[in-house]
C-alpha cells in the first residue's frame, strides 16, 4: 500500500520555491533514499512529511486519512511518524530514561517484555553498558545510537531520516545501517533517508530519488539507478 501520495506540492520560502513536486508516492514496507546535492530541498520534504510544516500548495495523501490540505493533521497521526536528524537533541539524562522518554510522553506503560525488548536493541546498539551514563558524556556515534534507539521504541509507522550516519566513523555507520536492515524495516513500516552517500542509499534503499533544485528529478529502483545503459 501507499504511505503518503505527494500531489503538486510547493513550498516557498521568501517568495523563492523550494520544493516543486508534481507527484510522488511512499509506499509502505519501503525504504526510499532521497539524495541531491545540498540546498536541493531534501529536509524541507521531510518536514512535509512529518506535517511540521504545510505545503505552500499541494496536497498530501497520509494513509487512509484522506487528504491533508490547509489543515496539519492530529497529533494522534503525526505521532506514527517520527523523525532523526544528523544530530538529534538528547535529554541531559541517562542513556535508558532518553530511549523510554517517547513512551512516557504518549504515557505508555514499559511492560516488563517492553523493558527486556529495550534492553535486547541496546545490547545491539552495543550501548548496553552505556544506559545509566548521561547522555552529555556521549561520543557522537553512541550519541546518534542512542537517538536511533528512542526513534523506534514505540514502533512508528514512518521513520524520517535526516543524514542520520553523516559524520560517523564506519564502524557507527556500519552498525546504524544493520540497524535500519535487520531491526527497523518491515513490511508495514516506511523509512525514508536522507543521505548525501549515494553509496549508503544503494546499500539500503529500495528505492531511491535525486532532488534537484526543489524538483524530483529521477526516481528508480536503487539497482536502475544512474547506472550506465
Ligand atoms: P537540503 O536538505 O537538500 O540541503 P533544505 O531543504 O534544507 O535543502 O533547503 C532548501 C532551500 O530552502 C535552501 O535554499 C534553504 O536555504 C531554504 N530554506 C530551508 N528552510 C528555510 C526556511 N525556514 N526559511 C527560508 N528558507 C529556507
Ligand atoms: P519511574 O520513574 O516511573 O519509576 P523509570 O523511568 O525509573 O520509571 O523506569 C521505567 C521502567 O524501566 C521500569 O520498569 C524500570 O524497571 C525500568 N528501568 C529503569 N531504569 C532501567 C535501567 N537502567 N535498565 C533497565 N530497566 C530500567
């Protein structure tokens, strides 16, 4: 099925269009690697899609709940969707409290399944060790883990990520990757990446699509993409 379908959506920032795209499609269970060049618009779609932001014009199809013109959507859907950015914001507390905070803001009980299952993605992230340090004393890889970690705890539909792995050695580039692979992509999840690492996008996306100059210029399957006749 469809996640979002994208109807000639504008954004325009100080009279200047940012984004022009005639139409485009999400699809569930996918993931779609946007790259282009920087400036191009890429974060400006992705706060589109998160509805932090209304489309100049345009509309956007968001599951089944018809279409979001004028109007953002309720909170109750944008909390399906989540998003993580290059560097994302952690509370200056442990490393544990920082991964469980978005099922106490939606004030849902950590069962003790939920507390082992947490417990289980950490020792994955190999951060284990790590969760009653405070997050301030963090490298910036297990920084980024630990941001992956609280962006999946309570199993958003949509992920939305923003040069996630930028400025990570390989071996927290490696271990993100892995991650996104083995631990987040379902079927009835969509993961959407930004990544300026056209190698990264064809090792993980299903899809990918080039922005340029606020237009989606080519959209293919990653083994069609910019490969030689
Ligand atoms: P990318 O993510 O591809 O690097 P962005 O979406 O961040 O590109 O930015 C696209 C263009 O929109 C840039 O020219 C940027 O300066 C401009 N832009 C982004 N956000 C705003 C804003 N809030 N106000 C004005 N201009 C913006
Ligand atoms: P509260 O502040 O409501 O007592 P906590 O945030 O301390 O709740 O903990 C919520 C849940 O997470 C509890 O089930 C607790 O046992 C578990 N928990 C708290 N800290 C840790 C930790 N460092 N490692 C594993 N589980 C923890």
């Amino acid at each position: 099925s469809i996640t979002y379908r994208l109807e000639n959506i504008s954004k325009i920032y100080d009279e200047k269009q940012i984004l022009n795209i005639r139409e485009l499609e999400f699809k569930t269970g996918e993931i779609f690697g946007l790259v282009g060049p920087s400036g191009a618009g890429k974060s400006t779609l992705l706060r589109l899609l998160n509805f932090l932001e209304k489309p100049s014009s345009g509309r956007i199809k968001y599951n089944g709940n018809g279409y979001l013109d004028g109007t953002l959507p309720d909170l109750s859907q944008r909390r399906s969707i989540t998003t993580v950015l290059q560097r994302s914001a952690l509370l200056q507390q442990s490393v544990w409290k920082n991964v469980i905070f978005p099922l106490k803001i939606r004030g849902i009980k950590i069962t003790e399944s939920k507390t082992l299952e947490i417990e289980e993605l950490l020792k994955y992230l190999g951060l284990h060790e790590l969760k009653d340090q405070r997050a301030d004393k963090l490298s910036g890889g297990e920084a980024q883990r630990v941001a992956m970690a609280r962006a999946v705890v309570f199993e958003p539909d949509v992920l939305l990520l923003d040069e996630p792995t930028s400025n990570l050695d390989p071996s927290n580039i490696s271990i993100i990757e892995k991650m996104i692979e083995r631990y987040i992509k379902k079927p009835d999840k969509t993961i959407i990446m930004i990544t300026h690492n056209i190698m990264q996008a064809k090792r993980l996306a299903d899809r990918i699509g080039l922005i340029y100059e606020g237009e989606m210029i080519e959209v293919a399957k990653k083994d069609k993409f910019f490969n030689d006749p």
